[in-house]
C-alpha cells in the first residue's frame, strides 16, 4: 500500500489486508517482511502490485517462469478477470490455452523470405488445431452430371478431371510419422525457449549462445520444413 492502509483497485478504495487475502494471503502472512516470505509469496506480492495499478494493457514476457502451482492458478484467475488488453509472451502452452482469446503466430512466407505475423483465434491448441486444418485439402463434392446426350449425337468427354496420385508406401509411412516429428521439434524448441528466458542464461559463454542459437535455427528450419511436406503429402499432385 506504499504506506498507506488502503489501496485503490478498480476505481474503488479496499484495505491492503483484505486485498492481499485475494492473493492467498492471511492477516498473519500479510503483515511479514518480504524477506521472510517463501519465492511463491514474493510472486505473489508481485502480481499483488501489478494489478493494484491502474492500466487497461498489460506486458507480460514469460509470466509463468518459476511460479508454483497455486501462484500460477490466481495469475491466470487474474488474467481472465482483466477488463483491458494483456499482451503475453509464453512457451506455456497449457497457460496459453487457459488465458488467451487469439495468437498471433510468425509464419514462414511461402519461399523462406521472412516471415508473416498471423492472427489466429484461441491458444495454442486451437493454432495447432487450424493450422493442421488449413494443411489438409478441402472436401468437395462431385460435380452435377451433365444430362444424357441423344442417340446418335453422343461424343466421349475431353476434359476428365485428372485424377489424384496415390501416395507410394514409403510415403504413407512418411506420412503417419509427420505428426509425431511435428510433436517432437516443437517440445524441443519449446524447450530451448524456457532455457534460453531463465534470468541467469546470458551470463554464460558466447560459445554456448551461439550454440544454442544455431540449434533453435536448426529445429525451426525443420519444423517448417515438416509442415511444408506435411501439406504436400496431404495433397499429392
């Protein structure tokens, strides 16, 4: 309350204590010096201030990073709640899931020249999920027959649709195995990205920056890669 018993939070006036009750903590807890509370505590004040101050945008990069189980559940709580604009950056995806309403995606241009920032409704399974969608080819149905011609008159048809090439069984086989290489490249980026946002990370040798950067390069190359194919096998020509 920076010295003060009350704090303003939407417009209205509530007592600290009370207000810190609604970030899991008790008269006694709330009245602790900060260097005696646990790391999960210290988050907590954290987010306590955060959304004690008036904002309709909010900026979060990594927000989950080193929250416990509790911690994080009220963040989202928090999130959800927001009357404004929260802007997250988050390798999360079960977070993503929870809180967010629409991703915004960087998509490799058709080529490899760049990329493209594309919105796309819902969290990150929902991106998965129409993304994969988009890859597949779309159903159509057959066109109408054309009505009999009369006795006599009939001619053979010269513009037959050519028809589909079946896929070869080593492509069926690279086929079925795509989703799980999809699965695997993107925990492994994932995995990278929570490496590479810990606090302490670029304080090590250039030599492993380099190395780690060239690696998430590798992977997202791949990645792209195996949904280009992944299209392609969906819809030979």
């Amino acid at each position: 309350g920076d010295g003060y018993d009350t704090v303003k939070v939407g417009g209205q006036s509530r007592h600290v204590l009370g207000y810190l009750q609604d970030f899991l903590f008790t008269p006694e807890r709330a009245r602790t010096l900060v260097r005696f509370l646990s790391g999960g505590e210290r988050n907590r004040v954290l987010l306590a201030k955060l959304f004690a101050k008036p904002a309709n945008c909010i900026v979060l990069d990594e927000p989950t990073n080193d929250l416990d189980a509790e911690t994080l559940e009220l963040l989202e709580e928090r999130l959800i709640d927001f009357a404004g604009t929260v802007l997250v950056v988050s390798h999360d995806r079960a977070f993503l899931d929870n809180v967010v309403t629409s991703t915004l995606v960087f998509e490799p241009r058709p080529g490899g020249d760049g990329h493209d920032v594309l919105e796309y409704a819902g969290g990150y399974t929902d991106w998965i999920r129409q993304r994969k969608a988009a890859a597949k080819p779309t159903d159509t149905k057959p066109a109408k027959a054309p009505p009999p011609a009369a006795a006599g008159n009939a001619t053979a048809p010269t513009d037959a649709a050519p028809r589909k090439r079946k896929l070869s069984f080593k492509e069926q086989q690279e086929l079925a195995a795509l989703p799980g290489l999809i699965e695997t490249l993107e925990t492994e980026i994932q995995a990278l990205h929570t490496k590479m946002a810990a606090a302490d990370y670029f304080r090590q040798s250039g030599d492993i920056l380099a190395r780690d950067k060239t690696r998430l390069d590798d992977l997202q190359t791949r990645l792209d890669a195996a949904f280009v194919r992944w299209e392609g096998l969906e819809e030979p020509a």
